[in-house]
C-alpha cells in the first residue's frame, strides 16, 4: 500500500525536527513542542521524501540537515505517514 504525502510549509528562521534515516527514508525522530513544525501538523514517524521540492531519496542524513537548516524563513516538506 502506497502511503498518502502531505507537503508542509515551514516559515520562521530555524525547523524544529529531528530526522532518522529508515531504511533509505528519512523519517522525522523527534519535534520541539510548540515548534514550527509541530504547529504545521509534522509528526513524530513521518517520512520526509522531498525537501524544497528536492526528493531526499538519494540524500544522507547530514545532507537532509544540512539542507533544512539552511531553509532561512521558509522551508516546503512533503512527508508520507
């Protein structure tokens, strides 16, 4: 069964989350209460498959960081649950 993707907007200077690598997929570890993320609906388990419309099929776990981090004000998630 293909899981449904949700894509999420994130504005504020810094993402509140914390990524695992699963099995080639990121998936999300753990969110700051109260954070940007949180409030935009991420979840604890989701998987991240594209970041800023690049898919994070092919990423390592420092480059998924990396590339959140460097997000500035904004950035677009498309997660799968």
């Amino acid at each position: 069964m293909c899981p449904v993707a949700l894509s999420v907007a994130l504005r504020g200077t810094r993402a509140s989350l914390r990524l695992l690598p699963v099995s080639l997929t990121l998936s999300v570890l753990q969110l700051t209460p109260g954070g940007k993320a949180a409030q935009a609906g991420v979840g604890v388990g989701d998987w991240v498959l594209y970041i800023d419309g690049e898919s994070t099929g092919t990423m390592t776990h420092i480059e998924a960081q990396n590339r959140i981090r460097a997000c500035g004000d904004r950035l677009c998630l498309t997660l799968s649950r």
